[in-house]
C-alpha cells in the first residue's frame, strides 16, 4: 500500500494542478507518484482477484478456470 504521505502529495498536486498550475518538476513528481499509485493499485486489485472463490446461490464453486489454475500454479510452487 502507498503510504498516506505519497497519498496526500498526490491529492495536494492535483489541487494545485487545477488552481495554479504545476512547475515542470511538480508536474514529473505528480506522473511518478500516480505512476506508483496505479502499480501498487493493480498488484493489489490482481492478488484480491486471484485468491477469490465464487460460490453460485445454490453453493456450487462456479469460479473462472482461469483464476482456479492460478490458484493452483501458487500452490505448487
């Protein structure tokens, strides 16, 4: 997870970014900070999505194969 400093820097660009404007190396940082948002986000949402199991109302396991063989890959290594 991004830390709430980088998170809040984010945020105070971005206010900044819309009001005033940003310098040439604000503008860098503001592209290198949601760079790293957006990998730390995705490396995130992906775990999430390959540890799930989906479970229909009748109580059948109806998770995609894709994710199951994902699953399984993890477990053997």
């Amino acid at each position: 997870m991004l830390s709430s400093d980088k998170i809040a820097r984010i945020n105070e660009l971005s206010k900044k970014s819309k009001s005033i404007g940003l310098t040439l190396e604000e503008a860098k940082e503001q592209t290198s900070l949601r760079k790293e948002y957006l990998e730390t986000f995705r490396s995130s949402m992906k775990n999430t999505i390959e540890n799930v199991t989906v479970i229909d109302p009748e109580g059948n396991d109806v998770t995609p194969e894709k994710v199951k063989a994902i699953k399984e890959k993890k477990f053997l290594n």
